[in-house]
C-alpha cells in the first residue's frame, strides 16, 4: 500500500509518499496564501492508495481529499521515533508553533508542551527579526554563530521583541550580537519548555527551524543529552502522518 | 421551540437596551448555539426544554422578570455561587446570574479597566457599559463579593453606575473565618429584607432550603449518570444545564432537568449514548464557564472525546453540596446556610486542598481518561493553582492537559491541537 502524508504548515506544505514504511518521494513547497491547493498538486498525482493530514490544515485537507488526519505531536512523535529508534523526545520548531515532545520506550507520546497562540520564538518570528537586522536567515544564523557573545533580548514577543531589536540597532549595537541574543532567547525558552515535559535524550530536533545551524548549536549546548537532527528535518511531520495511517486505509470516524 | 411570533423589544426599549447593538449580540450567540448544540447527535429529548430556554433567553425569560417586577418583585443579579440563594428566595426576591460569557465592547471596558483582566470581569463590564445584558438591566440590586482582586475592584466600578451591594468572602476556612461569614449572610439577610420589604421567617427560609437543594438534586442526579460509558449526555448539553441553573426559573427548572435525569436514567439503562462506547473521556476543572462559553467544551467533542464532568462553579461547585435540612430555628438554619457556602472550594481560599481531592475523586468516579485544567488568562487564582492541579491529578495516575485562554477565538485552531493531540495519547 501506497500512503500519502501531508504536513499542511504555515509556511510550507510537506509531501512524503511511503510505500510499505519506505520513502519513494517527498516534496516541500511553499504555503502560500493557499495551502490547500498546494496541497492539490500533490494529491493529484494519484500515486497513492491512502492519504493521512497533519498540521494545521489537517482538518481542511481530510475534509477535501478524504483519508484520515493526525495531529502534528502524533505525526512527530511517530516519524521521529522511526527515523531514530532511540529517540527518548522531540523538539518541532515550525513557523508558527514550537512544540516539545517526550517519548515513551515504543515511540508513544507521553507529555507534550506547544506555545499559545502568539509566535513567540518559531520560524516565524527569526523571519521577523531577520528582516528588522537587514539579514537573510541564512546571514543572520551565521552571524550569531560568529559573534562571541549575546546582548541579552527581554522580549518573547514578536511585535515587542521587533521594537527592541530596532531600539538596540539605533544604540549602535552589534547585529551579530544581536542575532546570537535572539537565538539565545528562543533556545533559553525551548530549553524551559523541555525540562517541564522531563525530556530526555536523544533529542530529535525536526521541523523547520532545525535548519538553522545556530539554533541547534545553542540546543545542543544547553541540553543534557544527545541532539540529532534529521537530514531533511522539515519532513518528519509528513513522515510520521504516513506512518500513522491505519491499516485499513478507509476514512475513520472522528 | 419558539416561533418567534412574540416581539421583545418594548421590553427591551424599557430596560433601556442598545437594540441595535443587542440585536447583534443575539445573532451572535443564536450562530454559536447552532454551531455548537444544534449539530450534535443523538442529543435527550430532554434538551429541547434547554433549547428553548436558550431560544428565549433574552426574551420570555426577561418578560418573566418584567411581570414579576411589576407586580412588586425585586430581582438580584449575582455573579458567584457565594452569594446564598436562599436567602434572595426567603425574602421573595429573585435571584439571576448576570451576562459574562462573551466578548463584548472590551473597547469601552479598557477605557476604565487594565486590558489585563480576565475575560469574565471584562465581559460583564462590556455587557454592562453596551447596554446589552437585560439580566443586569433588570437586577433591582447586583449583589458582588470579594472572590478575587479583579472582581473586587470591578465591583466598585460598577457601583458608579449600578445598584451595587458587596459580600465579604473569607479567604481562609478557620473558624474565625466562618464566624466572619456568619456574619456576612447576617448582613446580606438584613439588606435583601430592606430591599424586598419582605421579613425573611424561618418558614420561608425553611422552604427555599429546600427549594434550592432540590434544584441541585436534579443537577446531581444528571451529573451521576455521566458516568456511564457511553455517556447518556454530552459535557456541552450538561454543561448548559448548569449554565441555565443560574437563570431560570426554580420550581419549574427542578420539575425539567427531574424529567431529564430520568430520561437519561433509561439511556443508562438501555446502554444508549452520546458518543460510541469507549469515546475518550475527559474532566474539565478550572475558572467557570459562563453562559455563553462553550468553546473548550465545543472543542472537545467536536474532536471525539465526551466531557463526563465539570469540577468548576459551573459544574460540580454549584450542586454538589447540599444545605442541611434538619434546622428548625432561623439561627440554626442561617449558620447551615453559612457552613455549606464556605464549603465551596474556590481557589480564592488558601489552602484549598478541597478542590484538589474534589478533582482526583471525580476522575476516578466519572471513568475520565484524562483531565484538562482551564484558567482564564488573568485570573491569578486558578492560574496559581492550575501547579498543584497538575501535579495531584498526575500523582493520581492521569495525564492532564493545561489549557489558558479567553473567550476570542483567535486560538481556537491552536487549542484544537492541543486537544486532539492530548486526546491521541490518551
């Protein structure tokens, strides 16, 4: 049997095609203002005997293609826990959630920790502080790898924190600083939300933001325990929505 | 239901309504009852009388109190279960909750209050300064009491513009406190007399006792059939029947959720259910949820699962006790009254391991699965406690969910989540 899980996020809608528990395909395209549709594309492609939803669009997409939907901490939990047997917690940083995820022995979610409705500390808000520094994402992780030390960001908040950046650069602070704070700020808070959900290690760290080679130095710093980070860190969630999908491939009731 | 033949707004123009902005108050809700109670299945029959009632909750209702006013009644709004029925019911007097369940004209509210107050403060203060609640328009005298800072204060803003009367809670459980209470129910009885004219007798005390402990007897016997498995009812439609409580009318409610609680006796009986057998279920603990306030119900069974209980002042708080029947004087009967009322575990007391046994014994009792604790962000009190509640719940052996939000609906998609996602490791 042929699955299709789609990841269906804020910033971009993933497509793994699973056959048998193996990768034959996967895509990641742009949200855009229409998900949905984007999420068309990879349905039309008729190459697959069932389809499973996760992220936000989950029920929008059960509801147009049919199959079935799972949420974003069962679809991470699961493909993570396949791509890393060990794995004792998972760390999803997304656009517009961050979510922490402690493992069972089998791979069963036992806790799980998500931030409230503001984008405080996800991909999101870096794309936000990028901009208010002049920097791509790419520039502004290296630049907080390069600087030596942090200026210390107060603010989680997206629209706050924007003001302070802009207030720090009129100061004539430095932007790598700058960018090293930020990014000491949301791994302080990630690290806050994994301790209060008892995560252990290995970590997997997937989703988006685990692209970010300076997010996940200041992960790895500050957490006791082993990090791994997926190859392709921004299709665990697609993945792990295959893999839930239940053996009888006709739509559930729920 | 009702075929909306009777046209309410005379009486409305009387209380001195904003119509235009009532009647938009009332679509709104109408749209969410619809959405959130007319889409379920296999629903009591039973529920067609709270159908109604909410079909008419502006309207018949507020005619009743009209009539009753006219013909020389008073009517009290409250807005908290410390506030002893009874003794409003002694007197002849009336008793209604008050419209603090939805979001409404928080602009006006923060030109006097700090945006950093819980929903329900600001939402009666925005019903009240719109001119769309005609419960309070209709309240003779609000009757306030000092279960938070927030409410306290908000208390003096409304007696700018109100009838206001304030009863002070203990915030303790000692026997000074109670002699305090004591003292306070005194007080509140010698107000409620001056107001009513009327003279509070240990007959008529004596009656209202047991007027109102029948009304919860009704509730407690609903509350005990959701713990069968399939659930006979739905949290949302047990949970409006707590909501109603505070509104309706007390004999002729008792009479209707009596012939409900024997309708679902039967389903009980006959294994008939809500939702399937085996549909996962929760425990819902927290800051109340007033009327119209069913969006974390809403999103719990719209994901699968059944709420088979509610440890809150909408909910178990409001029947669980009963006032003694025994007393014969109207001194003893006022110190029962006292007794019950500070037995109620708010989380405005220090300490308050009451609520924490109250929760772990109904999980266990109702079958739950697992318990979600909700606040209100801003209420300082159950979010302080929301720790311990966590931490005694999890000790007890089940996996609890913390959720804080308000009453927008901005988070809904986010909460549904986390919801599901709870539910999924259930």
């Amino acid at each position: 049997m042929r699955v299709l899980g789609l990841d269906i996020g804020s910033r971009s809608v993933d497509a793994v095609w699973l056959q048998d528990g193996r990768i034959v395909d996967w895509e990641v395209a742009d949200s855009g203002f229409d998900p949905g549709s984007v999420a068309a594309v990879f349905v039309d492609r008729g190459a697959h005997d069932a389809i499973v939803s996760t992220g936000y669009g989950r029920h929008g997409a059960r509801e147009r293609f049919g199959g079935t939907a799972v949420t974003e901490i069962t679809a991470y939990g699961a493909g993570a826990s396949v791509l890393f047997p060990d794995a004792a917690s998972v760390l999803d940083i997304g656009g517009q959630d961050t979510k922490v995820i402690s493992l069972g022995p089998s791979g069963k979610v036992i806790d799980f920790e998500m931030n409230d409705k503001c984008a405080a500390g996800t991909g999101k808000f870096l794309e936000v502080m990028a901009r208010a520094l002049g920097f791509t994402l790419g520039e502004m992780a290296t630049a907080a790898m390069i600087a030596a030390s942090g200026v210390a960001i107060s603010s989680m908040c997206t629209v706050f924190a924007e003001s302070e950046v802009t207030g720090l650069v009129h100061k004539g602070e430095d932007r790598a600083r700058i960018a090293r704070g930020l990014h000491e700020s949301i791994a302080k808070r990630t690290l806050g939300s994994l301790k209060r959900v008892s995560a252990r290690g290995p970590l997997v760290f997937a989703g988006g933001v685990a692209k970010n080679p300076a997010m996940v130095a200041l992960i790895a710093e500050g957490f006791a325990g082993e990090v791994l980070v997926p190859v392709e860190a921004q299709i665990v969630g697609a993945f792990g929505a295959a893999l839930s999908c239940p053996q009888d491939p006709a739509p559930r009731m729920t | 239901m009702s075929d909306q033949a009777v046209d309410y707004h005379p009486v409305w123009t009387e209380l001195g309504l904003d119509l235009a902005a009532h009647d938009a108050l009332l679509r709104a809700v109408g749209e969410l009852f619809g959405d959130a109670y007319l889409t379920q299945q296999n629903r009591p029959q039973g529920m067609d009388y709270l159908n109604f009632v909410m079909s008419e909750v502006h309207g018949l209702r507020i005619k009743e109190l009209d009539d009753y006013r006219k013909s020389g009644g008073t009517v009290f709004g409250t807005f908290c279960l410390y506030v002893p029925e009874e003794i409003i019911r002694a007197a002849g007097g009336w008793c209604v909750g008050l419209c603090a369940g939805a979001e409404f004209a928080y602009d006006q509210v923060e030109q006097i209050m700090p945006r950093n107050t819980c929903a329900l403060i600001k939402s009666f203060m925005g019903f009240k300064l719109a001119k769309v609640c005609p419960y309070i328009e209709s309240a003779d005298l609000v009757i306030g009491e000092t279960t938070c800072d927030g409410k306290k204060k908000a208390y003096e803003l409304l007696g700018d513009i109100h009838n206001v009367y304030v009863m002070e809670l203990p915030q303790m459980k000692r026997e000074q406190d109670l002699a305090m209470w004591r003292g306070e129910i005194r007080a509140l009885m010698a107000k409620v007399e001056e107001v009513t004219g009327n003279t509070i007798t240990a007959e008529s005390l004596k009656a209202s006792i047991k007027e109102v402990n029948d009304k919860r007897r009704a509730l407690q016997r609903i509350a005990a059939t959701r713990a069968a498995d399939p659930a006979p009812i739905s949290g949302k439609d047990a949970l409006l029947a707590t909501q109603v409580a505070f509104y309706d009318d007390v004999p002729r409610f008792t009479q209707m959720m009596n012939a409900l609680a024997d309708e679902l006796e039967a389903r009980v009986a006959a294994g008939e259910g809500v939702a399937p057998k085996g549909a996962k279920r929760v425990l819902v603990t927290g800051t109340p949820m007033a009327l119209p306030n069913w969006k974390l119900h809403d999103i719990i069974e719209k994901a699968g699962a059944v709420v088979v209980g509610e440890e809150m002042c909408t909910g178990s708080r409001y029947y669980q006790d009963l006032v003694s029947e025994d007393a014969s004087t109207l001194d003893a009967m006022v110190d029962d009254i006292a007794e019950k009322y500070l037995d109620i575990n708010c989380a405005c007391f220090t300490p308050n391991q009451g609520r924490l046994d109250d929760v772990v014994r109904m999980a266990k009792e109702l079958g739950a699965d697992g318990v979600i604790d909700y606040s209100l962000q801003f209420c300082g009190l159950y979010e302080m406690e929301s720790n311990a509640v966590e931490k005694t719940v999890r000790d007890a052996g089940f996996p609890v969910l913390k959720i804080t939000t308000d009453y927008s609906m901005e988070d809904v998609g986010q909460l549904a989540t986390r919801v599901e996602a709870f539910l999924e490791i259930l």
